[in-house]
C-alpha cells in the first residue's frame, strides 16, 4: 500500500530565503509524481508534474526532482515570496490512484 | 478555457439525508477523480473514472457512495444516509488521460448536521 509522507509539516522562512521542501514515498512502482499548491479554503493548483522516467522538473522559481529507486522528491522554491505562502501537497500515481500527502504548511514572512 | 467546475459549493444536510455532488470536468478530459478532504489532511482518493467506467473505485468508504459518470464527461457523486463523519470537502479533478496533470475543481464543502 503506498503512502506519502511530507516532511517538515510546517515551515516559516523570511522573505527572500531559498528552501526545500521534502516528500518520500513506500512504493516506487509510480507513474508519476505531482507537486499542488493549495490556499486556504480553496482547490489545488497543479505547480509541476514529473513522470517517472524524468529526474526534474523546472517552471519559474520552482524546480522538483524525483529519485524512484530512494523514494523521494524534493520541491526547492527560490527566492520565497510572501505570495508562496500556502499548503504544498505531494502526489505520487500509480496504477489508478492517487495518494496524497499531508502537505507542508508554508509560511513567508515579509 | 472553462476549468473543473463543482456545484453546489456548500451543502448542509441533516444525518441520514441523501446528497448528490456535481463535477463537470475540462471539456476533452477522459479521466475523471474524486477525492475527499479533511481538515489538515491531503486529499484521500475516492474513485477514479476513464470514460463513463469506474476503473478504480476502491477508495470508496462503503456502499453508502456512489458515483457515475454516463456520458464520459459530467460525474456525480452520490451519498446515502449520510452521517456526521461524512462531513468533508470533496473535490473533483480531471486529466487527459491516466498520466497527465490534473485539475481540480474548487471543492464541495459537506457538512452534515
């Protein structure tokens, strides 16, 4: 049975700071791995996608990288902002599911 | 373009009531999810939808849900005899095919009374 763990589960930085943000997972069997933000009260918003046969995947100040074989992906934000400030979840699909975690509490102080 | 669209956006109903929730996917979008979210939690998959089939619909609680999806496009998850611990936020996403990103919609907040 997959599960998804988020570590740290809160996290506040200053302004400006560069920081990682970490998800592991117990089956490497995937066929991909998604990073979502979500605001409070609202949907998720879908920040990068990597399939499983990628290493990484960059959009602006956000790079996420996968390792199947040690069951981990980290999310490194650059620069934070105090709009970054949000709940990131980690994803990881399989088969037909997808299993989530609990996320990381982001806060960016300005 | 239009995104996943839910409705109602709030729902209150007493226990033991019947409820439906509404999903309308990206137009073009074969698969279909629902999920469940409690407060604190990442989201907790329900069921999965490729055309109008459930493929996967294991994530279910019990028999008291169901969802259907007839036409390969609008989904409708379905709950009977509701009860206080059904009390949730349930989301809808919906991709291109099984791999590709997915799109949520923005919730239906449950309470049960």
């Amino acid at each position: 049975k997959q599960e998804v763990t988020q570590i740290p589960a809160a996290l506040s930085v200053p302004e400006g700071e560069n920081l990682v943000l970490n998800c592991s997972f117990t089956d490497s069997a995937i066929y991909n791995l998604q990073w979502f933000r979500q605001d409070p009260g609202k949907g998720l918003t879908s920040l990068l996608l990597i399939q499983s046969s990628q290493r990484e995947q960059t959009s602006g100040r956000l790079n996420a990288s996968l390792d199947k074989s040690s069951g981990r992906s980290t999310l490194y934000i650059a620069a934070s902002q105090p709009g970054d400030s949000a709940t990131y979840l980690c994803a990881v699909s399989g088969g037909f599911k997808t299993i989530f975690g609990a996320g990381t509490r982001l806060f960016v102080k300005a | 373009g239009a995104g996943v669209s839910q409705t109602p956006s709030n729902k209150v109903t007493e226990k033991g009531k019947y409820v439906e929730l509404r999903c309308d996917p990206i137009s073009g979008h074969t698969a279909l999810y629902w999920y469940r979210q409690s407060l604190g939690q990442g989201p907790e998959f329900l069921i999965y939808f490729q055309g109008t089939g459930a493929a996967d619909d294991s994530g279910l609680p019990n028999d008291r849900f169901f969802a259907v999806r007839p036409e390969g496009s609008v989904s409708t998850l379905k709950i009977q005899r509701t009860e206080r611990g059904d009390s949730a936020v349930y989301l809808c996403a919906s991709s291109f095919g099984q791999s590709d990103t997915q799109y949520f919609g923005p919730g239906t907040r449950l309470t049960v009374l």
